[in-house]
C-alpha cells in the first residue's frame, strides 16, 4: 500500500550536486552552541550543555538558547534570518517541493508552505584528549514546522527511526536506513504528530571525515532537513527584541568573521 505522507528515495542526489555540495560544506564554518543562555543561569533543573553536535543553519536560524520554534506557544524571536540556500540545494529543494504538492494529500500541505530553513547536523566523533567519542544519534523528538519535513543524506548511513511516544524501548514502528545521498519526506498526523522520530545510530564502514574541518571533531554523516517557518516568523538579527539579540550576539559575532550575511546583519 503506498502512503502518500512518506517519501524514501536512495538516489535522490545525482553525482554532480552531491560533489557540489560537499565542495559548498567546505567553506562553512559550523557552531557549538550550549543549549541555553549564558547571559543568565539556564531554567531551574537544568544545567548548561553544550549541543551535541556542531551546526549550521541556512534560511533561518533557531539558535538553541532562543527555544526552537514551537508553535502556538513559541514563535517570535526564534527564526533568526540566516543565509540563502545554495544554488545547488535551492535546486534540489524546488524539486522536492513540487514533488510534494503534486503528489501529497493537500490536506498536509499548508496553503504558504515552502522549504525556507534547512538545519545542516554534522554527525560523527568527538575527539577528547585523543579519545574520540560518538556523538552522531538524536534522540526522540518531533518538528513542531507546519508542514511535510524533508530531509537529504551525505556520508555513512544512518538508522532512522519512528517511535510511539512513552514507548521508546518497544519495536519501532518504522526503521529506515538512510543512505548516502538519499532524500525522505513525511507529512502528516500519524508521521509529524502521532509518532517521535530519532536517529539511533551512523554507522562507521567507511571511516569517512566529511568536510568542513572541525577542530575536535570527525565528521561521517551530514544531514540537511528542510521545513517551513511562516515568513512572518522569520526577524533578522537588528529587529529581535533587546533579551534575544544580547542572548545570540557571540555567536552572530563568530558567524560573521566568514560570513558576508552576518556581517551585514550585525551592522
């Protein structure tokens, strides 16, 4: 039976762009971020932890400390602005949108909808004190982002699964290895709401250190997700409120030293 709220495709990325974007993940220059402010003491309960992983963020930006987009609850300042997509990714992302209007219910497709912010995952080891520590899993969660979520695979496959919630240790109710260059989309109730999805595992046959160059980190997968914060959402740096720019300043500061967007958008 096919199910028209969930898309795998293995070979989605021809050769060309796949080349074209590892030439393009060269020049980034990812962040570690900590998972709250540190203008102030993080919530009761909760102590201060750098991300898993290093980041980056094209479209717009949900720094960590801010609260990721979550609505109704939590919508304003929390897209920051970020930078355009690549010409090769703005590629691929028109054709998945249009894959998507044509082919999913309408019913899941908000009437607005369009892939305007992409969060790059860089999954792989830690290196700590020549020890190198795997941190490439996510754990259960959902995307709050109305709208199907597509995501695109580079590097070592990765396990993907979908979970009940309250029931993590049960069989999943769906496991999908993404493989190098692949392309998933899912939409809808029972994939966006019902279930929680996570990464379990990246496997390591290839031994692969993916670029960019990450001091004390090895890279072996890269992911891409694309979804959908509305426009009206979506604030530059200069007109956040007071809290929230003071709260991201540092690292739009960082961002700026190699990025011409985040330099215009300090000034």
């Amino acid at each position: 039976m096919i199910d028209r709220c969930y898309v795998y495709d293995p070979g989605f990325v021809d050769a060309g762009s796949r080349a074209e974007i590892v030439t393009w993940l060269a020049q980034l220059k990812p962040l570690w971020e900590q998972r709250y402010s540190t203008k102030r003491p993080p919530p009761a309960g909760k102590p201060q932890r750098m991300l898993l992983r290093p980041v980056y963020w094209l479209g717009n930006w949900q720094f960590a400390c801010l609260g990721y987009y979550e609505p109704p609850k939590r919508t304003l300042d929390v897209a920051v602005r970020a930078e355009p997509f690549p010409a090769v990714l703005a590629k691929l992302v028109g054709q998945i949108e249009r894959r998507v209007k044509a082919t999913f219910p309408p019913s899941t497709v908000p009437r607005r909808w369009h892939l305007n912010t992409c969060l790059v995952n860089f999954y792989g080891d830690r290196i700590e004190h020549g020890k190198a520590i795997d941190a490439a899993r996510v754990g259960e969660h959902r995307d709050f982002e109305p709208g199907p979520v597509a995501s695109l695979s580079l590097g070592e496959r990765a396990r993907f699964q979908f979970v009940r919630r309250g029931q993590f240790d049960a069989p999943p109710v769906r496991t999908e290895w993404l493989e190098d260059s692949s392309l998933q989309i899912f939409a809808g109730p029972r994939w966006k709401d019902d279930l929680l999805h996570r990464v379990q595992r990246v496997e390591d046959k290839q031994k692969l250190d993916l670029p960019p160059k990450i001091e004390g980190f090895r890279t072996r997968r890269v992911n891409f997700t694309f979804r959908y914060v509305p426009d009206e959402h979506v604030v530059p740096f200069g007109k956040l409120t007071a809290k929230a720019r003071e709260d991201v300043r540092e690292y739009v500061q960082t961002l700026a030293t190699h990025s011409k967007f985040f330099a215009d958008a300090q000034r």
